[in-house]
C-alpha cells in the first residue's frame, strides 16, 4: 500500500497521507509525495487547488515516524541533516505553492503534522481532531514548524503549544487562528469537499497571479528555515533527547537528564 496518494479531478488535485496505522507519521515516501504533488500543480494550469489530508478519521498527521528518525540516526548525522532538510523543503513548497492549498484535518494534528497543516494557505478540520506539538514531552523541540505555528498564532499562545506540549480543541484552535472552518464530524468529508469545490471555481491564472505576489511579499525566509533546521540538530545531539524518543517507543515515562 503506497504511503502517499495524489489524484487530480475537478482541477482539485487530492494529496492523501496514507499511513492509518501509523497515525499517518511521515516519512521519506509522503515528503517526496508532497513535494511531487506541489510541483506537478505548479507546472500544470488544469490544477486549480490542492488539498491535504489524512487517511482515515483518527488523525491528519501524529508527525515525525519516530522509529524512522531511530532508523537514521543509526546512519549517522549526515543522514538526519538530510532527512531534517526534506521536511524544510515541504514546508517551503506548500508555503509557496503557486495554487491554494487547504489543509483538512480529519483528526489529531501534532507535532511535525501541524507543521504541514499550518503551512497551508488555508485550513478546515472536523469537530473532533486536536491539534498540538508535543515534542517537548519526547525530548524535542519542533523547530521547523515555529516558522510556520507564528504566522498563524499570537506568541502567548504559541509559546504555551511549544513549551507545554498540550492538545487544543478544534473550537479553541478555530480561535487562535489556527483555523478557518470547523465542520461536524459526522459531515466533514462532505462541507471540506464543498469548501474546496467553491476555491477551485474561482479563476485559475488569476488566483495564480495573486498568490505569487502575496508569496513575493509576505513567504517563508529560507534563512530561517535553515536556521531553525540546524538547531533542531543540536537538540538531537543531547541526551535528553535519545532518552525521550528511547522511552517513547518503550512506552515509559522518560527519566531526564537535563543534558
């Protein structure tokens, strides 16, 4: 079963992050998919949107595959400084996609998964689906996505989702700005459809044109991203950090060292 689909129809071009199993973690096969998706739409006029969402009603995305990043820590840091450099891209390209891009959070948005999500141009999400960045509680510290997590929300709030690790509901993430719609559970694929139908009927060139200009003056500063990208490396070097993602998988609560 691929990890990643991507089917155009209407001009809407459907990214699906298909990993239910694992709660949709990402790895190597969804960025590249991601990242494929974008590109393919930016070259073809027929597409007039792109949507992103997860497989299944459990979660969007829970982030990182922590057994993947185990995987390549194994290979050394020249291996995770790539992986890391991947997940950057994806930020960027969604960010910069020359076609509107809605994220459809049809439940649980955490960690490196609320990152994609928030870099979308816009958002929707059913009743049910939370929404948090839980790294600090493994170890981590989600880096990459505060170049994103600050263009939607205030620093007070965004501070407590990166120090604290909690979960928000739909409701109160629809009120930090995090959102633009919450749909009920029950009717979510149906009105996110619908929310879709209605940004793919607009015209194409000149929605193009639009967000080029927006991207021009607004974007995501790549120095920043690279910035953030080798700090999230100097986390992963600490001992607290192989001990939460070790625990992690363990499924015990970590015994931090503070070093």
């Amino acid at each position: 079963m691929a990890d990643f689909l991507f089917a155009v129809e209407d001009g809407v071009g459907r990214m699906v992050i298909n990993r239910p199993e694992q709660r949709n973690a990402l790895n190597d096969a969804v960025l590249e998919g991601i990242l494929d998706a974008v590109a393919r739409a930016n070259r073809d006029p027929a597409i007039r949107l792109l949507t992103l969402t997860g497989a299944g009603d459990v979660a969007f995305s829970s982030g990182g595959d922590l057994k993947g990043m185990q995987l390549n820590a194994d290979f050394g840091p020249l291996a995770m400084h790539f992986a890391r450099a991947r997940y950057s891209q994806t930020l960027a390209a969604l960010s910069g996609a020359m076609v509107p891009v809605v994220g459809m959070a049809n439940g649980d948005v955490l960690a490196g998964g609320l990152g994609l999500f928030l870099a979308c141009d816009l958002t929707v999400a059913s009743g049910h689906a939370r929404f948090g960045l839980p790294e600090i509680n493994v170890g981590l510290f989600p880096m990459m996505v505060m170049a994103v997590l600050f263009r939607s929300v205030g620093r007070k709030k965004a501070m407590e989702l990166l120090l604290l690790g909690d979960k928000l509901g739909a409701e109160e993430a629809l009120a930090c700005g995090m959102l633009n719609r919450v749909f009920p559970k029950e009717d979510f694929a149906a009105q996110a459809a619908a929310f879709g139908a209605r940004l793919a009927a607009k015209p194409g060139m000149v929605t193009r044109l639009g967000k080029a200009a927006y991207s021009a003056i607004e974007g995501i500063d790549a120095q920043a991203i690279e910035l953030l990208q080798l700090s999230l490396g100097n986390v992963m070097q600490t001992e607290d950090f192989k001990e939460g993602v070790a625990s992690f998988l363990q499924k015990k609560a970590p015994e931090w060292k503070h070093r």
